[in-house]
C-alpha cells in the first residue's frame, strides 16, 4: 500500500519537472534568463550523472570535470572553426585566430600544420565530427580508466583519489598544449550550433528546447537504466561487492559499464554547456568544479536521480539571484558550505531523502493503523 | 646536479610539511581531512596579521600560529569530525564544507564585511608575509649558493619531523594513537580514551599546517584559497606513501619532490606536476595501499 | 554415484605456511557432507579455495568432471558453487525482494541484463524459495532490517534461488537461537538430494541432526572421512581434538 503511494509520488515528480521544464518559456519571458536556466539544467544533468555513479554504484567520481570538459572541447572545436575569429585572414580555410598568434614564424597558414598538433583539428570543421566526439571521446576515455581502476579493485576512497589525480593531469595538460588548446584562455568567440541550417544561437527559446529536451530525455533513460536488472545488479555490488561476485556476476563490467554511462552523460552535458555558454576552458578541470558537482548531488540526495538534479539546479538559481553584489555572492558560498556539512552530517540522503521522509510521515498518519512505512520505502524504484 | 637536487629538496621539505600533519590525521583517524589546505592558509594568515598588528616576525608567528591552527583543527574536530568516525567518504565531503567555510570566513573578514568595518590583512585580497631580509640573500658556502630561507625551511621541518617521530613513537600518548591507528575498537576496550586522543591527534596535525603555512607564506602570495591546490598534494604524498606510515610519508615527499624538481629543469613546471600526477595514479594503481603500509582501519 | 566436487590434492601455501594441505576428497552429486575440524584446521580456506577467493598454489578442483581450479569468483559462482559467509552477507540497502531478485538472473552479463520486471519463471522461483525460506512477511523489508536469522535464511535462499548445484555453507548457524538453528536444519535437510551442500559446522547437536557423512581436517590435512557414528569413535579424531575437550 504505502510502496504504492511512494511509487506514485516518485512519479508524480517526474512528471511535474518535465512539465515545468518543457513549459519554462511560457513563464520566462526574458531570454537571458532561459539561457542562465539552461545552463543550470546542464548542472542537473551533471548532478544526474554523479548520483548515478556514486548513489547507485557507490563510485564517488571527484574528477568528472574530466569527462564534462573533455565533451566541451570538442564540440568547442567544431564551433570555434565555425566562427568568423576563424576566418578573419581572409581565406576560405578556416584557422582558429589564437593558432595564428601562436604560430612559428613561415608556418603554413593551414590547420594541417600551423602549430605543432594543430592537425587534430581537421576532422572537426565538421560540425558532427565534433558533437560525436564530445560523448565518444569522454567514453573512451571512462572505458580505459574504468577497466583499469575496477580490474584492479580499487575501491572507495582510492578511486576518489585517482580521479581527482586524473582530473589534474588533464588541466594541466590542456593548459600547456597552448598551441593546440590555447592554454589558459580556453576556446572563447565560439560560433553557433548548426543543425540544418538553422543557427541555434544560445540566447534563443529553440536553443533552450535543446537543452531542455536532452535534460529530459537523459532523466528518463538513467531512470530506465537503474530500473532495469543490471541496475538492481549495480546496486548490489554497492553493497557487497563480494556476494555479487558469489552470485556469478563480475562485478567489474557492471562498475564499468556505469561509470562509463555516467561519464558520457557528463561530456553531453559539457557539450550542451558550450552551446549556451560560448565557450571551453581549463576551469572545467577545476577541482572545485568537480566536487561542486558532488556537493550538488549530496544536497539534493545523492541516492535519487532527480533529487541530485534538482539539487544542482537549485543550488545554481539561487546562487544566480543573490549574484547582484559581490558581498552577498561572497555569503552565499558561506552558507553552501555550511549547508553542506549540515547535509552530510545530518542528512545523507539529501533533500530526496527529506521528502521521503516527509511523505511517509504523512502516509503513516492517514493510515493511524499501520507503522511499518517508513521502514518500507524503495530507495531503489526511484 | 646538486641545484636540481636542492631544488627538489626544498619542494620535498614543503610538500612533507604539509603531508605531515595530514598523515597523521589521515593515518591515525581516518579522516580526509579536506580542509588541512585551509588550516595552513589559516597558518600564513596568522603569520600576516601578526605583523601588521602584533609586529612579530617569523620566528614568533610559528608557535603563535602552530596554536591557531590547532585551536581551529580543535574546533572542526568537536564539531565535525567527531560525528563521522568510521564514514572516510563522509569526512571528505564534510571537510570540504569546512574549507568553503574558513576560505568565506577570511574573504569576508568573519562577517565584518557586513557591518562596513574592515582589518588590514584579512579579505578577498592578496596579501604578504615579511621576511626579514637577512634571511632572502644567498650567501657562499665551499662554493654552493645557500639560499637562507629555503635552509630554514629545510630546518624546521627536519625539526618538526624528528619532534613527531619522537612523539608517535617515543611517548605514552603515540602508543595511544599508534594502538587507535590499528584497531580503534580495541584500543577503545583498553581503556584509551579513543576520543581524547583523537582530537589531541587531530589538533597536532592542524598545528603542523598552520606551521606549513607561516612558512609558506615566506615565499608565496598569501589568499583564502591558497589552500585549495596544497591539499590535493599533501595527499598524493600520503597516499602514495602509504596511510599511517611515517617513513612512507616522508620518503613519498622526497620521492615526489624530486621528481617535480628534476622534470621542471628539463621541461616546464606544468609538465613536472603533470608527471607527478601519472606517477601517483600509477603507483595507486599498482599498490592501491601505498608504497609502505601496514593494514589498519 | 556421479560426482558433484573433486578435490585432489589441493593445497595452499602462505608464505611458508599450509593453510590447506594435500587435501583431497570427493562429494558425491546431491551429498550432505559435514566438514569438522578444531579451529585452524583449515575449513573456511578450503571454501575460499572451492569458491575463488584464495588462489590454490596446488591441485585441482572439478564441479561435475570441469576444472574450476583458480578461476575467477563470478565464473565458479556461474558454473553451479554457492557460497554462504560466516557473517551474514546481504544486499542491506534493497529490499528482501530485490535480494531475490539480483540472484535470480542467469545472465551474468550487463547488456542481457538491460530489461525490466522478472520473467514468469524467475518469480516461480523465487517464490518457491520465499515458500522455504519462510521470508513472505518481509519481502519489502530492506535486508539490513533483518534479524540475524532473517538474514541468514535470505543468504540461504539467494544461493537456492541462484541455483547452484553445489552449496557451501560456512557456520550457518553462528550466532543463531536454539529456534533459528533448528529452522535452518529443516531448510537445509529440504535441500539435501537435490543440491549437494557442504557445511562447515562447530554446533555438534546440528551436525548430528543433519550429516550423513563427515569429513575431519586437522593442520589444513585429512585426518579422517566416514560417517559420523565412525568418526567420534575414531581415536585420531578424539587426539586432534584433545585441545577444544574432544567432540561434544
């Protein structure tokens, strides 16, 4: 009875963010705000992708910056050569202006060879080169870390470690290939998305409805993933690693194959980023990027996919709307950080898991009878 | 060769004065404590507004800030910590709660900010220690180049190494927290006061951080997240030189020290810290428990 | 009779020390064996070794004539070896059912698992070893919830369910009430003849109520095989056990 009634309310939230998502422009008139609040739905996405892994699989990922600007750059490639900083020297062959200032003197005006590395970018002047590549390249990347971390059983507080390493490494990496990355700068002046000949230019309602769209869609296939068996198998190696071994499954594919799926959610997320954003930089490597993601998802409960991403929604808009003065910015962080250890001291489960609570407190009551409810409630049919 | 190495030595006496305390805290308790950064900015903050309005200079912003940190570390302990024994992951996330919070704490002058009222060397701003000058001129010895300050440095924390030695391994209460290191439950049923030791524990290896800061702050732009990149380092060392091991920790700075110094002579400085990060990942990757370690908690 | 598990001449070596030590013994398809032995002799190893958490450094294991010798967990697990912990090792965060369920798959692989609700014939299962393991009352019961026993007989269950042929069963009844133990005998005398089982056991009492046949190790060796009646008259037996006050 009451699992029926937290089944119904799981999906009744499903259902109202999707409404209030796709209906959004109805309310919002004001176009820098639709562009600010989808880049906050990309946050979701992102909250979305470390519940899923560390929630679900029990892999607290610290360096998911990694695969988030990874898919940045690369769709961030594709744009830059489509902007007109890339054919300011008048030739029809487009080459990004930052490779010009960086080039030896005498080089070839030509991507081929104007900078040393400058040759990866051919294939991206197609723009679908650069949009496949922002999800395939993040992939490829979790399989080779994921396949290495999870043979070897690395566990825990480890793969936290490795993965904020990693994330390190590839910031500094993209800061010293300046002739290839433009370094600290990032990619900036980027031109717009174009998908059949229309121009999705970032401050635009269609432009919001990608996003939006993704956002949505992206909610619903993680919700299906973790529905499914190997979502319940995933779970089970969270909690024993060791059973689900004694059960014939190796545990190993199933972490890979979530930590892959969680990465390539992040670099579509980096990807739609820099369609509203306009651009790709180093800070995506931050750590406190990073770790802002899994602040996200704990405060909005780390076990409940739309509960993460509601969290890093949240926790954006309102960041957003005390962002007029310095100061009160300044305090804002103050109290993220207070709310923060409040939440990991006294509520693990986050705000999703406060709502459960709530809803079964108030179950309990109307029924008066029965007081195993809260006892009873699903962590996994969310 | 012997400036390569003494540059790497200098990074090496950094890097294992911040790993020191860590070390301790991570080794003994299990904790990650993610806002150990902040305790040595606390540490470089003290040391500047001791000069500006204490007028005291290095040697007595040490101890001074050695008991601020600890006090502070004292206080995340009784506060925080103390409620997430046994839940590593936990710490570090809460711990890096504490980090936003002590970075916001000296960005807005602890909320001084608010009232209009402003201290001179607290704030967003950048800020910086004074270092007497006889301590910033090289001078020759058999022909080497000796810089004063990186030798004092080198001094104090081959001093603050010996002095933990001693303690962990010397004193009543280092048994304490060596039997806590191995087995808190049992140590717990022998009748050490687990908590006492704990945040005693936890209070030296914050002091350690507010030294590191004081000195850090000899050579590097003072601000509220100056922290931030020292923490990520400090336990990489402790890490790779495996939890809860003294010797580890202090032959993983040297190690990773060296490293960083050799690479950045022969390329850059972002290629050396990238080469440590590859060797780190590596090394987890092949012994996940460090390069000394014995099994604890 | 066919053989379910071979063990020839296993052995394992830590460092200078034999945990188990050219121990060899054959269990028959759909046998009961009870594996005795003072503490030390090597039992919960010989389980590691059956089951793939310890690396053999000798000998061979085979599960009905294939060579399961070193394998990794999760294959020897697929080719039909259950395994039950000492500590009772749930799934504590999913529910009863949920536990079932991720025992339940025959697919060990993810992208089969990739579907969702339970084909008919896996609840049919499941709720045939609901029926046995008397867990009805509790199925939405998050498994860290559990009593002790509860959790032992869940544990029971997901290797019934997962349907192995061969089950090892280390201290079933550890920690169990005097009810709790001898509801887990009805569970697995139910078992016998359709699964072969081996249990490692100290409750004498339970060991009577429900071997056939014993095997006794003593320093990771064989010291004697037989049943039971023979083996507490056997004066080898009696001496190894001289420590712990003898068989009781």
């Amino acid at each position: 009875m009451s699992n029926r009634i937290f089944i119904l309310g799981d999906r009744a939230v499903y259902a109202a963010f999707i409404i209030i998502v796709l209906a959004l422009p109805l309310l919002v008139d004001d176009v820098f705000w639709l562009n600010r609040i989808a880049k906050y739905l990309v946050f979701g996405m992102l909250g979305l992708a470390i519940a899923l892994s560390w929630g679900y699989a029990g892999i607290l990922n610290l360096g998911q910056g990694l695969f988030f600007g990874l898919g940045a750059y690369m769709i961030a490639m594709s744009l830059k050569l489509q902007s007109y900083t890339s054919l300011q020297q008048g030739s029809d062959k487009p080459i990004p202006d930052f490779m010009l200032w960086n080039a030896e003197p005498g080089a070839p005006t030509d991507l081929c060879c104007i900078t040393p590395g400058s040759w990866l970018w051919i294939p991206f002047q197609a723009q679908w080169f650069g949009m496949a590549m922002a999800v395939v390249v993040p992939v490829v990347f979790a399989l080779i870390i994921g396949s290495t971390i999870f043979r070897l059983r690395v566990s825990g507080v480890y793969v936290a470690i490795i993965t904020l390493a990693l994330v390190l490494l590839a910031r500094l990496l993209f800061i010293d290939l300046q002739p290839v990355t433009n370094g600290f700068n990032g990619l900036t002046d980027l031109g717009w998305l174009t998908i059949a000949g229309i121009e999705f230019d970032p401050f635009m309602v269609a432009t919001y409805y990608i996003i939006a769209v993704s956002v949505c869609v992206v909610l619903l296939l993680s919700r299906w993933l973790i529905s499914t068996r190997a979502g319940l198998i995933l779970q089970s190696t969270r909690d024993d690693p060791n059973r689900s071994r004694y059960l014939g499954y190796d545990v190993a594919s199933y972490q890979v194959f979530f930590f892959t799926v969680s990465a390539g959610i992040a670099g579509f997320a980096g990807m739609l980023f820099v369609i509203v954003s306009e651009f790709a930089t180093p800070t995506y490597f931050d750590i406190a990027f990073s770790i802002s993601m899994v602040v996200w998802a704990a405060v909005g409960g780390r076990s409940s996919l739309i509960g993460a991403a509601l969290g890093a929604i949240l926790i954006n808009t309102i960041e957003a709307s005390v962002s007029e003065s310095e100061m009160f910015q300044q305090a804002w962080r103050l109290i993220i950080g207070i709310v923060f250890v409040l939440v990991v001291l006294y509520m693990p489960r986050g705000l999703a898991g406060l709502a459960r609570d709530v809803l079964a407190r108030v179950v309990a009551l109307s029924q008066r009878t029965g007081g195993k409810d809260s006892q009873s409630s699903h962590t996994a049919a969310e | 060769m012997f400036e390569v190495l003494f540059i790497g030595l200098s990074l090496t006496s950094v890097l294992l004065l911040i790993a020191l305390g860590l070390s301790i805290t991570y080794g003994a308790m299990g904790v990650i404590n993610m806002a150990h950064g902040e305790l040595v900015m606390i540490g470089a903050y003290t040391a500047v507004l001791a000069g500006i309005h204490l007028g005291f200079n290095i040697f007595l912003s040490l101890p001074l800030a050695f008991v601020v940190a600890a006090l502070v570390g004292l206080l995340i302990e009784r506060v925080v910590i103390r409620r997430l024994y046994g839940r590593i992951i936990d710490t570090l996330l809460a711990t890096w709660g504490v980090a936003i919070i002590l970075q916001q704490l000296i960005r807005l002058e602890f909320g001084l900010t608010f009232f209009g009222i402003s201290i001179e060397g607290l704030g967003p701003g950048l800020q910086n220690m004074r270092v007497p000058t006889f301590m910033m001129e090289p001078f020759d010895l058999m022909g080497l180049s000796i810089q004063p300050y990186r030798t004092f440095i080198l001094c104090v924390t081959i001093l603050l190494t010996a002095l933990t030695w001693y303690l962990v391994y010397r004193t009543a209460i280092g048994v304490q927290v060596r039997a806590i290191m191995r087995n808190p439950q049992m140590a717990a049923a022998c009748g050490i006061d687990v908590r006492r030791v704990s945040a005693l524990t936890f209070a030296y290896g914050s002091g350690l951080a507010g030294v590191a800061g004081v000195l850090l702050a000899g050579f590097r732009t003072v601000m509220p997240d100056m922290g931030a990149t020292v923490v990520v380092d400090g336990f990489l060392v402790v890490v790779v030189g495996g939890v809860g091991s003294l010797l580890g920790t202090i032959l993983s700075s040297a190690l990773l020290g060296q490293i960083n110094g050799i690479v950045s002579v022969f390329s850059n400085d972002i290629i050396a810290r990238a080469v440590v990060f590859g060797v780190v990942i590596a090394i987890i990757l092949w012994r996940p428990r460090g390069l000394f370690s014995f099994k604890s908690r | 009779m066919k053989a379910a598990l071979t063990i020839e001449g296993l052995e394992v070596d830590f460092g200078g020390f034999k945990a188990v030590d050219s121990m060899t013994t054959v269990i028959d398809d759909g046998e009961l064996r009870v594996i005795l032995g003072p503490n030390g002799a090597g039992k919960t190893t010989l389980m590691d070794l059956i089951s793939g958490k310890t690396a053999a450094t000798g000998g061979k294991v085979h599960l009905f004539g294939r060579d399961i010798t070193n394998r990794p967990e999760h294959e020897i697990a697929r080719a039909g070896v259950g395994r039950k912990f000492q500590i009772p090792s749930v799934f504590r965060d999913l529910s009863v059912l949920q536990n079932l369920e991720v025992a339940v798959s025959h697919e060990p692989r993810v992208f089969r698992n990739l579907r969702l609700g339970m084909s008919r014939a896996d609840r049919k299962r499941i709720d045939e070893v609901i029926d046995l393991t008397g867990l009805g009352a509790v199925l939405d019961t998050l498994a860290g919830d559990l009593s002790h026993g509860q959790m032992q007989w869940l544990e029971l269950g997901m290797l019934i369910t997962q349907q192995s042929k061969v089950i090892l069963l280390d201290e079933p009844t550890a920690g169990m009430t005097q009810g709790e133990t001898s509801k887990t005998a009805d569970i697995i005398l139910r078992l016998k003849g359709t699964h072969t089982i081996l249990v490692v056991e100290h409750d004498m009492a339970f060991v009577r109520k429900i071997a056939e046949k014993v095997t006794v190790m003593h320093l990771g060796k064989l010291l004697a095989e037989g049943p039971m009646q023979t083996i507490e008259a056997d004066p080898a037996v009696r001496d190894a056990y001289l420590g712990s006050g003898g068989l009781h």
